[in-house]
C-alpha cells in the first residue's frame, strides 16, 4: 500500500497535475491556500499538517557517517519545459539514474524554488533546483542543489531562452541542457528522510542536499521570478527527531 501511495504521488507530480487552471484542490503560497493552510484544503493533504517527516528543512545538526558517493548516471537531457502556475518543470528523457542504496533512481523532472526552500545552517539561497527520481516501486529521492548569485550559469541561460511564460503551456527545447550540468563538482551531501514540499507533501522521500553550490546571476534568478511572480517556498519544517548524515 506504502509503494502505490509514492507511486500515485510521483505520477501526480510528474503528471502537473497541480495546474492552477485544472487542479482538483487550489493551492499556493499564500494567504489562505498558503503553506500554513494546504492540510486543512483537502483531505488528501492531511501530513502537510500532521506530518512528522516534512520538508524543507534547515540542514544542520550533522550526524557523521561514511555516506556513500551518489552514483550520478545522467545520460539524456530535458524534453520540454512545463509551466503548472507553481515552478517550471524541466521534463527529462527516459534513461539517466542515480544509485542510492544500491537502488537505481531514474531522474524524471527537475524544477526550481525562488528562494531555497531547504536552507544549510540557517542559510537560504536565492533558488533551489529539485532533481526528481523514482525507483521501480514509484519510490522518490531529490537531490537538491542550491544556487548563490555569482556569474551567470551557462545551462540556466539555454533553459531560460525558452521559458514559457503562461500557466499551462509547454515548450519543446530545441537545444540539448543535461542535468549534469546543474551539478557542482563536488557531490559532496547531506542526506534526511522527508516529504514532497508541496501537496499531497507525501513522505518517505529520500533528500540529498548537496553541500556544495553553484553560481547564478540575479538576472537570472530576477527572470525566473517574472514567469512565477511569487515566492513558491514552503517554509522549513521541524525536525522532530530526524538525524541529518553526512
């Protein structure tokens, strides 16, 4: 029952099913519909409220152990940027993974947060990118990679040309943008168990939050908040009694 939970939540973000035009259950970020309220707008997001694994977090608190390297297998590239009235999704082709337990994830979507959501040390970053995988049981793990304004970042550049601007449309890309190049040299990370950071904020989310940033100018986080013209964070969650590895 767990696995078809995940399943149907992965399908549901990987489906937009959250369009503001034709969601099942409006929500966003703020006032009523805002993060403080989504447990209370449908039954299907009671662990928004009740949750005891929620994200984002505040990274802090290390518990030190031999993790692992993330095995990063990104071999294809986005298909289409999507925009559901919430982020932008940068839908990927079939066949790239990351290994994670000895368990291949492969890498469905990735989308973007101004500013972080997760926040290192008390930290926020001006924009987050969520890399989405599921396994084969429709099991989740998002790396999360913060980016600081510095220069500007060469593949947000190409995927920015093509941003589509209205609430519902697609844009097919026309040139070739590789998650791996999102990525920071060190893969250095932060691991927790948590949640989907918006609705139904289903948990048992495997997180890697990379330690390392990457540069992005202020034009360019400015850009991204011109196509979704408000905040779309969910504020950081408490750890209850989470241990954060590094």
């Amino acid at each position: 029952m767990e696995n078809r939970i995940l399943l149907f939540a992965c399908v549901a973000i990987l489906a937009a099913s959250s369009v503001q035009a034709g969601e099942k259950t409006h929500w966003g970020y703020a006032g009523q519909e805002g993060p403080a309220h989504w447990g209370e707008l449908d039954p299907a997001f009671e662990l928004c409220a009740t949750g005891r694994n929620q994200s984002p977090i505040d990274v802090r608190g290390f518990f030190d152990v031999d993790l692992p390297p993330v095995k990063f297998n990104y071999d294809t590239r986005v298909s289409e940027l999507f925009n559901n009235g919430h982020t932008v999704d940068a839908r990927y082709e079939a066949g790239s993974t990351i290994t994670v337990d000895g368990i291949a994830f492969e890498l469905k979507q990735f989308h973007f947060h101004t500013p972080s959501e997760n926040h290192i040390g008390g930290r926020s970053f001006p924009m987050e990118a969520h890399l989405v995988h599921a396994d084969a049981n429709g099991n989740l793990a998002v790396v999360a990679v913060m980016f600081m304004e510095g220069k500007a970042h060469d593949a947000i550049a190409r995927l920015w040309k093509q941003l589509p601007q209205e609430v519902g449309r697609k844009q097919v890309l026309g040139e070739m943008v590789s998650a791996v190049q999102l990525l920071p040299q060190n893969r250095e990370y932060y691991r927790y168990n948590g949640s989907l950071t918006t609705p139904p904020c289903t948990e048992g989310v495997r997180w890697i939050v990379l330690k390392n940033q990457v540069t992005v100018s202020k034009e360019q986080v400015e850009a991204f908040e011109r196509v979704i013209p408000h905040p779309n964070n969910r504020p950081v969650q408490p750890h209850n009694a989470r241990f954060v590895l590094q």
